[in-house]
C-alpha cells in the first residue's frame, strides 16, 4: 500500500535544533502567505464593533434625556428627531497568540496541501497581522510581552525565526483578566491534559480562542492492510495487520475527544473552531474574527458562523500515546 502521509523532514529526529531551524526556513514565507490571506478577510474586519472613545464614526443613535454624548444637530435637522454621533471604542485590547511546536504538528498526508505546523504557524501570523492593523496590543506566551505595532507580525516572525527551542506548553500564568488569547493546536493530547494546561485561563477571566488544525487523513482513517503507524512524540511503533478493522473504533474515539472539548469551551463562554488542511486558512480566521467581535459568552458549536462552531467532518485520525503519527505502509 502507498505511502499516506509521514511526519516532514527534518522534524523525525525529534532534535530540537532541527525542529527550530525548519521553523525558522518556514517563517518568512509563511509571513507572506498569512499577509496573502489577511488581504482577503480584512475588508470584513472591524476592530471593536461597539461605540466608545475613539476618533472613528460608528453611528447614530436617537437622543435620550440625560445623554452625555453630544447631540448631532446636522442629522437632527432632517426630521423630527434629536440624535446623537457615536465613535467607535478603539481602546486597545491585548490578544495572545499561540501556535503548537509539538512534532505532531508536523505531519502531512497527501491528501493536504501544508503540514499542520505551517497552518498553525499562518493563522497565528494572519492574527497578528490583523490585530497590530486594528492597532491591539499582540504577544506570545513564553516569546514576547504585549506590544503594540504595526509591523507586529514580523516582530513576532523574528522573535520564532531566532527562537532555539520553544515550550511544548508555554506557561499562562501570566495572562490576566480581560485579554483574549488565541490557541492553535491539533490537541491530540488528552483531554484532561489539555483542559488542565487551560485552566489557569479559565480562573483569570481570560477569554479563549481555540483552534483546531486537522489533517483529513486523521479525520477519514483512510489506512487498510499492514500499516505502520509511529508516534512523533516518543517514537512508538504500532504495526497493524489490518489497519482498516481499527476505522470505526478510532472514529468514535476522535470524535469523542472533540466534542468534550467543544463542549467545555461553550461551557466557559469560549470559541472552538475546526480548521482542515485541505481547505482554507481565511475559514478559521472569518470564524475567529465573528467570535472576537461578539458580545457576551460565546454561543457554542451549534451556533451558526459564530464562536464555538465546528467546522468540517468531525471524524477521527491514527493516534500512539495519545498523538497524531508518522504513517507508512
């Protein structure tokens, strides 16, 4: 049987240097690729979509008695009513970003056009090049402290391009109350592990974006016959006779993880997005950017278009040790 899909080179060492170097050959163009995508969504990103201070008009609203604002006597003058102007709030607003290093990240069938690395590493450049145009306050757990700038995506481009080795599971401790941080990662950990590592977000009031990356061979389990299945974590081998008796089992199994995650997302007023690498990166981020503007908790996965939406097929893929692996005939 051919070959599938196979963890990228050099990343199968599981040498840290390597893996930083790959990373830091696949920055620059993956900055042009998210600038590419940002280019087609920016027309439908509006920073704060609500009014306060600021200098933009946001709209006009009819006067009330005790209102503040002042009254707009040019547009009052075209009928029977008093209105007000209202500006659009541009406070600024620190986001966090984070993209998953793990080298389950790296794998890539050949049913996808990028490794889930380089999809995670563009969305996350794509947020930063549209939060630092919206003028909010970027930053990197466990890279960066909040900065503010225009050019902030190839801040942080340079700071992973010179970054030796980056934390499986940075630190958020740090992050406090009122931030939104966006977290880009195929978690394939257990669920427990994941809701665990995220929970310090939870009990600091931070709201959180979660994006997952899936290859559609994860998802399909497309695998029959002898298949050789190694996970890129510990280098566990798993050789099944016939890979295809395992489908149905593994599809429940991943489905299952997903949905709990979701669910505990919607349970804590947080988005949850599917992001295939088959398909396109502006998916998540249009999704991402209804969720980031909506008021209030999020609505969850059954919502449509909104935050806590699962997009795509929720199907199941190969896992050793609780990880997405390198697959081989």
């Amino acid at each position: 049987m051919a070959r599938i899909g196979e963890v990228q080179a050099p990343a199968a060492t599981r040498d840290a240097l390597a893996r930083g170097r790959l990373r830091a050959s696949l920055v620059p163009d993956l900055l042009v690729q998210a600038r590419r995508i940002v280019n087609t969504v920016i027309a439908g990103w509006h920073g704060r979509r609500k009014r306060g201070i600021g200098e933009n008009f946001w709209q006009f609203r009819p006067y009330v008695e005790g209102d503040s604002s002042r009254i707009d006597w040019r547009r009052s003058a075209r009928d029977d009513h008093t209105y007000v102007r209202d500006r659009e709030w541009e406070a600024a607003h620190t986001v966090w970003l984070w993209a998953d290093p793990s080298p389950s990240m790296l794998y890539k069938s050949t049913g996808a056009s990028v490794s889930k690395q380089s999809r995670a590493l563009v969305l996350a450049l794509a947020m930063a090049e549209l939060l630092s145009r919206s003028g909010e306050r970027i930053a990197w757990p466990g890279l960066t402290d909040p900065f503010t700038a225009r050019n902030g995506a190839e801040r942080i481009a340079a700071q992973l391009m010179h970054a030796s080795d980056l934390p499986a599971k940075p630190d958020l401790s740090d992050i406090r109350r009122f931030c939104d941080i966006v977290v880009v990662s195929d978690f394939l950990d257990p669920v427990e592990e994941t809701m665990a590592w995220l929970d310090v977000l939870a009990r600091h009031g931070v709201r959180a974006h979660l994006i997952e990356v899936a290859d559609p061979a994860e998802e399909t389990f497309p695998y029959a016959g002898r298949t050789e299945f190694t996970d890129p974590e510990t280098g566990d081998k798993l050789t099944a006779g016939r890979a295809e008796i395992l489908g149905d089992e593994y599809r429940l199994l991943y489905t299952a993880r997903r949905h709990e995650l979701a669910a505990w997302c919607k349970r804590l007023g947080w988005s949850f997005t599917v992001n295939h690498t088959d398909r396109l990166a502006s998916d998540a981020l249009v999704r991402l950017h209804m969720a980031m503007t909506a008021d209030g908790p999020q609505s969850g996965p059954a919502a449509s278009g909104r935050a806590g939406m699962i997009a795509g097929g929720d199907q199941p893929r190969p896992t050793v040790g609780g990880r997405a692996g390198k697959i081989s005939a």
